[in-house]
C-alpha cells in the first residue's frame, strides 16, 4: 500500500509541477508596459486559458498572463502588462502550454519602454514558436487565363489577357509565406478559390503572419485591346514653361480613370483617379531621375498604355 501511495504522490508531482510557478512581485517595480497579443504554437494560435505566457529580464519574471476570449470576435487574447525598474530593457518569453504539460523558449523577445503599448486586437503581438514571418509580399500571382508573366511590384501586379477577354469572373492563385493574411475589403482571399471581378481594379491588402507589416497591391488586369492616348510622350521639368508637365489632351474626356505611373523597374511612381495633367517628374517631394516611365490609364475594358521620356 505504502508503495502505492508513494507511485500516486509522485504521478500528481509530476502532474502539477509541470505549470511554472511564474509570479511578479508587482510593488517592487514603478514602471510598466502592456502588451496585446496571441500565443500561436506550430502555426496555431491558443484558445486554451489555461497556457501562460511569462516576460523575464534577466532571469526575474516580469510579468505573467494567459488567453482570454474576445467576445466581440470569438479569438483568444493575452493582455500581458510587463514591470520594470529602468526606462529600458531586454525581455525574453516562455509560454507554458497546459495540453502538453511543455514550456516553450519563445525565440523572439522584445524591448521595455516605458508606458509602451504594444499590439492590439486588430493587430496582436505573437507569441510565436516557430516565429513567424514578418514579411508580406505575394511571391507568385496568377490569375487564370492570363498572357505572359505578372509583374510585381512593390505595390502593383499588372496582369495582360486577350483581347475581349472577360475579367469579371476570375480567381488568382497566389503564393505568401505561412500564415499571411490576404483579403479584399476585410473579405479572406483564398488562392485558387476566391473569386472576383477584375474588370475593377482591385486591391489585396497582405498582413504579415506576425502582424507587424501589411501592403497593399493594387491589381490590374489589362487586356491586349489597348487603345491609343493622345498625350505627350517626353517632359523636361526645368521651369521654362514648355514639357514641364505631362500633359493628356482632352483630359476632360478621362473622368474617373485611374492612373498608374511607374518605373522601368516597376516601383509605383504615381496613382491617382482624375489625373489633372500635373505630374512633373516628382515623387513623394523628390526629383525623379532622366529615364523612361510606363503609365497606365484604365476604367473598366478601356486601357491606355505607354511610355514617358524623363529629361533633365
């Protein structure tokens, strides 16, 4: 009996020393710091409130939380609020995960601020093992149908069609790294099955897996019947008054096209809907170097393609 009784006592150790004893002696410390965030163990985030996450600095625990729900939104979120003594320091994470009795080293840490908020429901912080990908680029867009290879830029994807062909019915596979987000007005894109009309041009909103990047990529879908624009073709932006500004004539003829201005290497240069005849050769207050830019001009079916010699 008396063997048996000691087997069971030191199952229930086991059992119960397997949860961290993590605890803060709050009034030691008369600084803080919050964080909102989500544990996420092989991709999946915790909906489990009995896992924990704990900061540390320098080996003392810092501060202690576990998953609560959101009712507001059916997810789990830690709000973990981090103490401190100094303005700044480095804080290391483990997460306790009550399922498999395991504490995981979180590899990614952070930095104490003062009063610093980091994360927020719309945009949480991971707690992350693996870590997760801050990168939110398309590595590959296609969408079915198309002619030739998509470019891609920094912030734009021109895809070429037939002639005639219909864009109002198409799905786009696409390729992000793991766990990336990818929607159209908040609505979840899902590659090879979402469809869409791209007669519009659409916008892709990617967020990265860990929350912290997020692009936009304007797409656009130009089939081969391109019309002709009357418009200049070369500016020289020195203040003469001539060439100064490209210019498409009959601008008035153009309501609510969309313009799209870019370089020889694809980086977004300008875009803009009822475009006044008033870009010189400037981007976001810098002056642009002699080369040759690529224009879109586009609303529905009607594309203006074409090229614009820079001279300075």
């Amino acid at each position: 009996m008396k063997q048996f009784l000691a087997v069971i006592f030191l199952f229930i150790s086991i059992t119960l020393s397997g949860q961290p004893q993590w605890t803060v002696n709050y009034s030691a410390y008369q600084y803080t710091m919050t964080m909102t965030g989500m544990i996420s163990v092989n991709y999946t985030n915790s909906t489990n409130p009995k896992d924990i996450v704990g900061a540390f600095v320098d080996g003392d625990c810092r501060g202690v939380a576990s998953p609560i729900l959101n009712a507001s939104n059916g997810r789990y979120y830690v709000d973990l609020v981090v103490y401190s003594n100094v303005y700044t320091a480095n804080i290391t994470f483990k997460v306790y995960i009550a399922q498999k009795d395991t504490i995981i080293n979180i590899e990614k840490g952070s930095n104490f601020e003062i009063n610093n908020i980091i994360g927020s429901v719309d945009r949480p912080y991971y707690w992350s093992s693996p870590t997760l990908s801050s990168d939110a680029k398309f590595s590959k867009f296609n969408i079915e149908g198309q002619t030739g290879e998509t470019q891609i830029s920094d912030s734009t994807i021109i895809v070429n069609f037939p002639a005639d062909f219909l864009l109002q019915d198409l799905t786009a596979t696409f390729e992000v790294p793991m766990n990336t987000g990818v929607s159209i007005k908040r609505v979840t894109q899902i590659s090879g099955e979402t469809h869409n009309n791209f007669s519009d041009t659409l916008v892709f909103t990617v967020v990265s897996a860990d929350g912290t990047s997020t692009i936009n990529y304007k797409v656009i879908a130009i089939t081969e019947n391109i019309l002709k624009l009357d418009a200049t073709n070369t500016i020289t932006p020195n203040g003469d008054g001539i060439n100064d500004y490209w210019i498409i004539r009959n601008i008035e003829s153009f309501p609510d096209y969309d313009l799209y201005i870019f370089s020889d290497s694809g980086a977004m240069i300008l875009t803009t809907t009822n475009y006044q005849n008033n870009w010189n050769g400037v981007y976001k207050g810098s002056t642009l170097p002699t080369g040759v830019y690529h224009y879109i001009l586009k609303k529905g079916k009607k594309v203006f393609t074409g090229s614009i010699s820079l001279i300075r």
